[in-house]
C-alpha cells in the first residue's frame, strides 16, 4: 500500500530529527494523536478513523515538535488556531518532497497529493505554493 511507505518515511523524517515516536493500537478510532514539544516526541494512534491520514498525522505531530509549540498538542486538522495551521503547513512541507519526489513537474497534481492524505481543500493553496517551490528549487528542507 502506497501510505504505508509515507507512513515509513514520515516516521523515519521524525527519528532523522531526533523525535521519538510511539505507535500504539490502544486508542479507540476518535482518539487523536499528539506530541510534546518539550519531550520531543509523539505518540500516533495507529487506530485512527482515517487510516488514509496517517502520514499526514504523523508529519503534523512532527511540525508540533519542530516548531516547539507549547504544551502537549493534538491532531486536529481543521482548527482554526494559528498553532494547528502552523502544523499544517510543516506537514505539507514534510510531506511534498516525499510525494513529489518521482513526480515529473508536468505531472504534479496537487489534487493527488490532498487525496493520497485526506488533507482538507483548506489547504490547497498552501499545498500549491509548496509544490510549485519544491519543482523550482525554492523549498526550504527542514
């Protein structure tokens, strides 16, 4: 399955920057995953409803640590705090290089890309200024 290499990667992007991560089946479906900043980890709850948005959960969970937000966070994908939307836009940027990768530019689709992960339209027009910086060399790597 596609996700479960995403799945891979994006777990693999938070051990490269020091972030441990915890997998647990324990939680029931609703229960979100979350992170701490302060401990520089996450904790993802394999029995998410949407197992299609995992990698996206994982990649927000991890922008939580990468931005030292305070306290202990929660995924929630359609907050409207400027915490959550922070998340959100460094899980795009995590996530675009991985999924773009062998992805000629003519065949970029940006639609493919919010599908593969369950990412709300909300966040289209980010996901669309970070693709088109992936293909012209501009994306900051984290």
């Amino acid at each position: 399955m596609m996700n479960d290499n995403f799945m891979q990667s994006t777990l693999n992007f938070a051990f490269d920057h020091k972030i441990r991560y915890e997998l647990t089946s324990a939680m029931n479906s609703d229960t979100p995953s979350g992170s701490s900043a302060y401990h520089r980890s996450i904790v993802i709850n394999l029995n998410w409803y949407d197992q299609q948005q995992l990698p996206f959960v994982v990649a927000h969970e991890t922008a939580h640590v990468l931005c030292s937000h305070r306290g202990i966070s929660y995924f929630c994908d359609s907050s409207n705090s400027a915490t959550e939307a922070e998340a959100n836009r460094t899980a795009v940027d995590i996530l675009v290089p991985m999924y773009f990768e062998d992805i000629d530019p003519e065949d970029a689709n940006y639609h493919a890309f919010l599908d593969s992960f369950h990412i709300g339209e909300s966040m289209a027009d980010y996901s669309i200024d970070t693709i088109d910086d992936f293909y012209h060399g501009n994306l900051e790597l984290l």
